[in-house]
C-alpha cells in the first residue's frame, strides 16, 4: 500500500466538502470529525452548542505520490468560502469556520502560501483561513461518514453539495477519479 499522508481542513458542514475530497485521485478515504478546540472530546451535539470551540472537519487520507496536498489546497480554495468568517452560506457559528489543521512544518508552509498565492487571487475579499496545528483528531459519529453517498436523497444535500460537485467537476476534472 503507498504511504498515505493526512490533511485536515475545516471548510463548513463535514458533509459538504467529504463529498468533495472523496472524488479525488489518490484519497484514499476521507473522515468527518472534530478539531481544534479546547474541550477533551467532541460530539455532534456539543460541537453544535458552540461551547466546545471545535470545528468540522474532515481528515483526508491520501497518496502523495498521486496527488499533492498543495493540489488539496487548490480543490479547498473553491469547495468553500474562505472569506466568510465563522460561516458557510447558512451555517454559522465557530464550527463551520475555514481553517488548515497542518500535520507538520511543510504543511504549514504550504498552506501559507497557498493562502496568499492561490486563494486570495481567486476571491475579491480578504481569506480568513485559520492555518493552525493539528493537537487531535475526533471522528464524528458513524452517521456523518460518508453522509453524501448514505443520503442521495437529502434536500440539503442536493442544494449544496451537488454545486460544489459541478464546479468540481468544472474546475478539476484532470483530479477526478475515474466513477
């Protein structure tokens, strides 16, 4: 098995941007979850009280020698807003908030650059990404995994995540998968 890396991105609801990422060359797999607040465990209904101050996410398994996480960045800079602060279209609060959870130093780096390089030509507002370390990692519960291709059916989904997936489509059809 190739060796697989991780990217953790906070772009909004979980549902939306796995969706995404999963039709992606080189993912392996895609995890919705939790990240980047003070409280010592998450769930679904906690992290949606606001007091917890994670966020949702989805923690990507991919083959770098397929596709880089700089393409990764690339593919985030136009499945979400990143210049809305703590919202995505109708969600709103802190755990629907753009951000970059790095694994290391050199995702860090790149997801820096990528900011001022990538997604600030692409939009006429200022990127309020938050690029921050990732401390840990907690999986949503079973019902979020893969909650597009579980839910075809669902009208949320088919009003938001089935645009995301034609500009996907549109704009990054030499990434995709072959279905």
């Amino acid at each position: 098995m190739a060796n697989l890396e991780k990217a953790t991105f906070a772009a909004g609801c979980f549902w939306c941007v796995e969706a995404v990422f999963l039709r992606l060359k080189g993912v392996q797999g895609v995890a919705s979850g939790y990240v980047g607040g003070t409280a010592d465990t998450a769930n679904y209904k906690a992290v949606c009280g606001g007091d917890t101050g994670h966020a949702e996410v989805i923690q990507i398994s991919f083959d770098p020698d397929v596709i880089s996480f700089e393409q990764l960045l690339e593919v985030l800079w136009t499945a979400h807003d990143p210049t809305t602060l703590n919202r995505q279209g109708n969600d709103i609060g802190t755990q629907y908030r753009s951000a970059i959870f790095y694994h290391d130093e050199a995702q860090q780096l790149a997801a820096k650059k990528s900011i001022s390089e990538v997604a600030a030509p692409l939009w006429d507002r200022a990127i309020v990404t938050e690029v921050s370390e990732l401390k840990a990692f907690y999986p949503a519960e079973d019902y979020h995994q893969n909650y597009f291709a579980n839910n075809p059916t669902n009208r949320y989904c088919n009003a938001v995540i089935n645009p995301k997936l034609v500009k996907l489509r549109k704009n990054f059809a030499h990434l995709l998968k072959v279905q």
